[in-house]
C-alpha cells in the first residue's frame, strides 16, 4: 500500500479538507483561459462549496443527495468538450495530489468522475 491519504481518510475529516480540495481545484481552473470564462458569474465559494458536497457524496462520503442532477447543472452551458472535461479531470486530480491522496485513490476517484463525461457534455 502507498503512503498517503485514502479516499476516506479525505472523506473521514468532516467537509473541511474536500473543501480544500475543491478551492485548490478551481484556483486551477480560473488560472486556465478555457474553463475561466464558463465561470465569469459565478461566485465561487459557492461554487467550491458545491463542488465539495458532490465530491464527498460521489467519492462515497455521507450526505444526503441534493441540488441539481449534472446534466441539468451543466445544460446551459454550450460548448462544453471533451478537452474541458479533460482538463477539469486533470485539475482535480492535481488537486487531490497536492492534499496527499495516494495514487491508487486519485485513479479510483478519477473513474468516479470519468463516469459523469456524458451527462457534463449533454450528450
């Protein structure tokens, strides 16, 4: 087994550390021109809070299922590709590198994402 944080051991600290997690997330992705624009309205700490809660619940966290379903939070915005979807798994598992998730648990959580492709893209 690799040193490191487990996926539980992340999801086992309350929201804090995915929280932290999400915030470095979108430090990357503001810092990218492709995704920025999507988000020029939106505040994000809300946001990064939103991602935290879905990423604690897709990762296998406790937390009820609420909010929008993916596809509908992400109809609006056109023009999505495989190249943004690409970067974003990139930058999330940059992410949870920086927080020390081990590598096994980075390919496992980027699987979990890998599965939501379609509906991000709307197709």
């Amino acid at each position: 087994m690799s040193a490191g944080l487990s996926l539980s051991d992340l999801l086992s600290g309350g929201r804090a550390p995915i929280r932290a997690v999400a915030s470095a997330f979108y430090v990357k992705v503001m810092a990218d021109d492709l995704l920025a624009p999507y988000f020029a309205r939106t505040d994000m700490a809300v946001q990064a809070g939103m991602l935290a809660e879905f990423l604690a619940r897709a990762l296998g966290g406790p937390g009820p299922d609420e909010g929008r379903d993916v596809r509908s939070a992400h109809a609006g915005l056109h023009g999505l590709t495989d190249v943004h979807f690409d970067r974003v798994l990139g930058y999330l598992a940059a992410a949870l590198r920086e927080f020390g998730l081990r590598e096994e648990d980075v390919i496992t959580a980027g699987a979990m994402v890998e599965t939501l492709r379609d509906d991000v893209l709307n197709r």
